[in-house]
DNA sequence: TATTACATGTCGACC
DNA sequence: GGTCGACGTGTAATA
C-alpha cells in the first residue's frame, strides 16, 4: 500500500465529470491497484477513487509537476496532478484473513425457513427463495388451513421492506394455485410506520430474537 | 489526519457483530474523529469503520498492548487491538474545498424539462419539481387531449423508482383538477423487473441517452 | 429528529 | 457480463 500525502488536484471522468481543486490530500494506492484520494473528514468515503482493475501511468506534466492518469477499461479516467508531496511511503501488508460477521439477514432467514413455526405456529415452508418474475420471496409457506403465506424476512423492518411484500404477493395472486396468498413481515424490529402500512395491506408483523432463535439448541431444529 | 500501519485485531459491535483476526492494515483516524481499518485490496471500502461523532480512547492491554476503544452514542463500538505498529504518523491536511459535480440526475431532468417532446410528441411541461405533500415529482406535463402527465426520471430506472411514481399518482388523483394522470417512466436504461412492474401499473417506460439529449445544441434547446 | 431519495454507491449471488 | 437485492449502506435535503 502506497499513502501519499500532497497538494494536488484530481479530475474525474466517466459516469460524471467531477474536479478537486487544489489541496492537501491523502492519495492512497492498494496492492490490487485500486485509488483512492481522502479529505480529513466526510467518513470512510473518499472524494474520488478508481476500483481495481484499471491503469497507472505515472508522468510528468509540462511544469514538471508529477501526474497520475489512471484508466480502466470501462472509460473512466481519473488525473491526479501533484503540486507538492509531502510525505510517500509504501508498506507490505499481505493479504487479508478477512471479515467474519454475524447476524445479517441471510442467517435469519435460514434460522427462520428451519423453524417456520416461530413464525406462526401452524405454518409449513414450501421453499425458500421462492422465484417470481419480480424476484424471489424469502419464505414461502402453507398454513392449517392450506393457505399460501408469503413471508418477507428483514434485519430491521421499514416501508421498504411492505413494499416488497406487497409487490411478490400481487405477483402471488395471478396464479390460480396459490391464491389466496397472505403476508407476514418478520423482522428483529419494525419501524411504526411500516406497521401502519403492513397493517393497511393486511399484513401480520412478526418482530423475532435473533439471539433467542439462534440459542436454540441443534435438536430443537426442525430440517428440511 | 493520523495514519498506523499495524498488525492488529479488530472487534465491532453494533449493527451486527464483527472480527477481524490479526493482520498487518492501514487505521486511518481523520481530523472529525472518524475511523477506518483497510487492507490493502477491496476498493475504497474500509473493513472497518467508526463515522463521527464517536470517543476514542487509547488504553493499554492486559499484556501491554496499545487498545483503541471507539465508541458512538448508538450503542456501537469498535476495539482495535494492537500487536505491532510498524508506522504511526500524523499530518495536517486542513479543510477540504470539496468535490465539484456534474452529469446526475440533475441535469438529466433539467434536459427533460427543457424538451419534453423527447418523452412524448405532444407533451408541454406544466412544471418541475411538482409539489405533493409526499414529495415533489420530477417533471408534470399535459398531453395534447389536454391530460395530465407525470414524468418520475433516474439515471438508472429500477424497481423503486416505479413505486415512487405509483405513490406520486396515487396524490395527484386525488385532485380533480388533474385527473386522469398518466404515468411516465424515464432514464437512461430500465431493468427488466422494473418494466414488468411500470406495465402492471399501466406506465410507459421511456429510455433516454443522455450523450445525444446533452449534444443537442441550445437553440434547439426550448426554455420554459 | 425522523423520513425520503440519491449514490461514480459497493458488494455478492445468481443467471 | 448483466441483473437484482442487501448493506453496519452513507449522505444530503426536507419536514
């Protein structure tokens, strides 16, 4: 990894055009190739960047001011001209182990497709990801009664993820062997609003412990 | 701005929960107090981070070893435990002038509403940024048979924006003094599941290249 | 403060 | 390579 700090000015062209007039900035060049220029704020974001893979050439301008042209194949294009360095230096860091997470949504999701009965007591999963021409829904059961029950499965449930729902169900109801179809969101919390909304589509919310979902023991899991 | 290059372990509790386990990476702390762990690969996003406002403080281990615990009013919390730090070095980049834009969606609507005649032969554009109480919708029109138009652009069209013009609609009928209103979907490509959609909903889609709509010259320009 | 829509979003999964 | 949906999305504008 390359760090660089310099006054320097920066266009960008591809999909905008975008300029840096001239200031004290740090230039950051990974080992996959990738830049990236950073203010001393505005978060992990950089003004400008070029992901990898794409083109270094280092030149100098007529007043002899280095300059970098870095390209890619996709006609993006971004100029760093430097007006002063200050500091450069490079550092062998290796490769990554990487990230491990926890908690998103496809955990939940394959928490909850093992133990539909979290859900409701009497529903049973038909499948999960379950296509239609607007997407897949995450769960797909029957009820008791044999009814289709759609269920969207969120980290944190907002209008957004009604919406959905309300899109996959319309698409739902066009085939004659599932109708009727009816709607569970299931989230760890639900925002009021969505709710609101869940409640005028006809919708059951169902907030959910993940904590409390994944303790459960191996042998409490139904599989399928 | 203070950069470390270190052999660390990182910890992240918030959102979800996170590790990363140890290995040489770039700690970036900018002058607003924000934090950012990279490796050297992966574009422009940090593995870790801490947006500002957060407390960072600098501890020191069981066994000696420097430990950063960062923390927000919002319950998240990132520890950074340092094994070895090979480089620690501050600069001073002062305030940014910040980054000049342009080509978003923006000047797209702009060129729309100077020639509406691109979406539709017989389009005359009543105004932009049509106020709803929900929020205001790109471009209104009135067809030749003198019926009202409402026009949602993206730069890219996609499912979302498709809801955002139902919603709009679903407003302006409301008004007598509008209704009917048709619905227009305009941007430069529409994916296929958001022209499923429009068509449920009884839009038109429109896609629109922006190069040659930008080419044309100002006096082919109509002003409103 | 909370909600909404935009982003050079990025990223991964799947087709 | 294209499309689609999730993301610790971040971010700005707006109410």
């Amino acid at each position: 990894m390359r760090l660089v700090i310099a006054r320097c000015t920066v266009d960008y062209e591809g999909r905008l055009t975008a300029r840096l007039p001239s200031a004290v900035r740090l230039v950051m060049v990974k080992a996959d190739g990738c830049v990236a220029i950073h203010a001393d704020g505005g978060a992990y974001k950089p003004l400008n960047w070029m992901v990898a893979p794409n083109i270094l050439v280092e030149a100098r301008d007529d007043d002899g001011s280095p300059t970098w042209t870095v390209s890619n194949g996709k006609g993006e294009r971004l100029v760093i001209r430097f007006d002063e360095v200050l500091s450069d230096s490079s550092h062998e860091l290796g490769t990554d182990p990487g990230l491990e997470k926890d908690g998103v949504e496809a955990e939940l999701q394959a928490l909850l497709a093992a133990r539909p009965d979290v859900i409701g007591d009497d529903l049973v999963l038909v499948r999960r990801e379950y296509p239609t021409d607007i997407g897949p829904i995450d769960l797909l059961c029957r009820d008791g009664s044999g009814a289709t029950v759609a269920i969207e499965v969120k980290r944190r449930g907002e209008i957004d993820g009604v919406e959905q729902l309300t899109r996959y169900i319309a698409r739902l109801e066009l085939d004659p062997g599932l109708r009727p179809v009816r709607g569970v969101f299931v989230a760890q919390s639900i925002t009021p609003q969505a709710k609101v909304l869940a409640g005028d589509r006809g919708f059951r919310c169902v907030e959910i412990d993940y904590e409390v979902l994944k303790g459960m023991r191996p042998e409490d899991l139904r599989l399928f």
